[in-house]
C-alpha cells in the first residue's frame, strides 16, 4: 500500500470493500466484525488510525508493536476468529502519522466473529447469525467459489517463477507439435491458462491462486496458501514410525518432480513389458498418485488425504 493510494481511499471514502477505524491506542471488537464481514463477502481493505470521515488521526506510536501482535494473535484465536486467519498489519507513514493498514482477501469458509456470523452491506457489518436465509445465502455462495479463482491483486510478476515457463511451453508443444504457446509470451500464456483473470463484480484483476501454486517462489505460496504442504512419510521397519520423511512447500511443478524422486528412491521398479517395449509400471502408478494429491485438494484450508500401501504412504 503506497502513500498515493491510501490518498486516494480517502477521497472515496468508507464503501462496501473500505473501512476507516481511529484505534488509536488499541483495537476494538468492531475491527474483528469488520474481518469477519469482509472475509465473508469479497474481501476489504481496513485501515486503522483514521476517522470515520476519512481523517489521518494516527495510532499511537508507543504501541503499534503491541497493536500489529495482538491483531496476528486474535485471528488465531478460535474463541475470536474461527477459522483462523493468517493476515498482518502494514505500516504506512503519512503526514507524520502512522496508519495501520491490512487487505482482507475472501475466505473460502464462512467466517465467525466470537460465534456471531457477520456480512457487509453498503458500509456497514451486519450480524446476520439469527437470520436463516441471509445465513443459507452465505453458505451456498461460499460453496460456489472456487478457491484456485480467487484474484490476488497485489502479487507481482516478479514474485513468480518465470524461469519455469520454458518447461511449461515445451511440455505443451511436446503433446501438441503446433500448440499456439509456442509463439506466446510469459504473460500471453498466463492468461491463455486462466492465471491470470479480471473479477468484472469486483473490479480487481490480477494472478489467482492458482498461479501462486502452480509458479509463485516459496515465500510468496507461503503467504497465499499458508496452510500448503505435501508430506510424504516412507514405512518399513516399523509402522508406527517413519524411516524417512519429506516435506515438501514449493511450487506445485517442482513439487511433482521431489514427490516423484521421493517414491522412486523407495520403491522397486520390477521389469514389466507391454509387448516389446520394457515400461516403467512404478512411474505409471507414482505420477497418477502424485498428481491427483496435488490437483484435487482445498489449499485454502488445512485437509489431509492418505494413500496407504506397503512399503509406501504419500500424505498432505
């Protein structure tokens, strides 16, 4: 968030995806409902240390420490937040002023405020917990939303991995000799795949989660599928303990190849022929396996899927 922009909501004022709190020495509830509120509809942009009317009051110095700490602490806390959120407070400096800033994105999962359901409407968060229809509208929107769509308007191109796309297009030109990638650039083929869309209700654009798996570097997965690992655990000896283990939190490319490199180091591959041709059955049966437990997972929240054999057992 740049000086210039937060000029710029402040001219536009308090809407349906701002809102100005003054917190100027601590957080209220009313920060929380707006999280809440926010998460459950299509995300928000909160700001803290500013008036109602748009004025920059400041948080007090002193405690902007203690502020940003209690704000990651409450949203893992299940008695205020549940599910938890993973976000943290920005620090802008205008005029002298500090303001506190966090973009909430749209959670996947119905969102509760201290076991109170809230929704934004115009300016405002709205307790809808008593009332079943607004309460069931909320659910099966939710359920329509597909997570790996959801935009995230503020990843850079450079926080991708762009030195994987000459793999990506020769994989597409290897199934398809005259595939329409071969004369596209990076950005061409991004939008090509749907990796990167424009939210026309919304109005933001930008890469989706999606691309953030598939070519985002580690540190930005980590702060966009937060809950995201692949562990792989090898049993032989003694089934209640592991003999070897690996955990993998990378881009899903190159999570394929570790998790394929993984099973082949503990696994035989026994001479098996179709026809003339020797053919690995061990690969055949490791990249189904593998590749369907990185497809069709939720990485918005925690899940575990298990795959149990001998001597194997793939798990996330």
């Amino acid at each position: 968030m740049t000086k210039e922009t937060l000029k710029k909501f402040l001219k536009e004022g308090e809407g349906f995806n701002v809102e100005f709190k003054e917190c100027i020495d601590g957080l209220n509830n009313s920060v929380y409902e707006t999280v809440c509120s926010f998460s459950n509809r299509y995300g928000g942009h909160l700001f803290l240390g500013i008036s109602d009317d748009g004025n920059i009051l400041g948080v007090n110095p002193k405690i902007i420490k203690d502020m940003k700490k209690n704000f990651v602490n409450m949203l893992n806390n299940p008695q205020k937040i549940s599910p938890s959120l993973f976000l943290n407070l920005e620090e802008i400096e205008v005029d002298d002023k500090i303001v506190l800033y966090v973009y909430i994105p749209q959670s996947s999962q119905v969102e509760m405020c201290s076991n109170k359901i809230y929704d934004r409407t115009e300016d405002t968060d709205v307790d809808i917990t008593k009332s079943v229809d607004l309460v069931g509208n909320l659910f099966s929107r939710k359920s329509s939303t597909y997570t790996e769509h959801q935009i995230f308007p503020y990843v850079k191109k450079s926080e991708l991995r762009l030195d994987l796309m000459p793999r990506i297009r020769n994989m597409a030109i290897s199934h398809h000799p005259n595939h329409p990638w071969e004369n596209m650039n990076d950005m061409d083929i991004l939008k090509s795949a749907g990796l990167y869309e424009e939210d026309k209700i919304k109005g933001i654009k930008g890469f989706n989660l999606a691309a953030i798996l598939l070519l985002g570097n580690d540190n930005l997965i980590k702060s966009c599928a937060f809950t995201y690992v692949t562990d792989a655990i090898f049993r032989k000896e003694n089934l209640d303990r592991y003999d070897d283990r690996l955990m993998v939190s990378t881009n899903l490319i190159e999570s394929h190849d570790l998790l394929m490199s993984f099973i082949e180091k503990h696994t035989l591959d026994k001479f098996f022929l179709i026809g003339i041709q020797r053919v690995s059955v061990r690969s055949w049966i490791a990249r189904e396996l593998v590749s369907n437990i990185l497809m069709h997972r939720e990485y918005a929240s925690v899940s575990f899927i298990f795959f149990q054999s001998q001597p194997i057992e793939i798990g996330t």
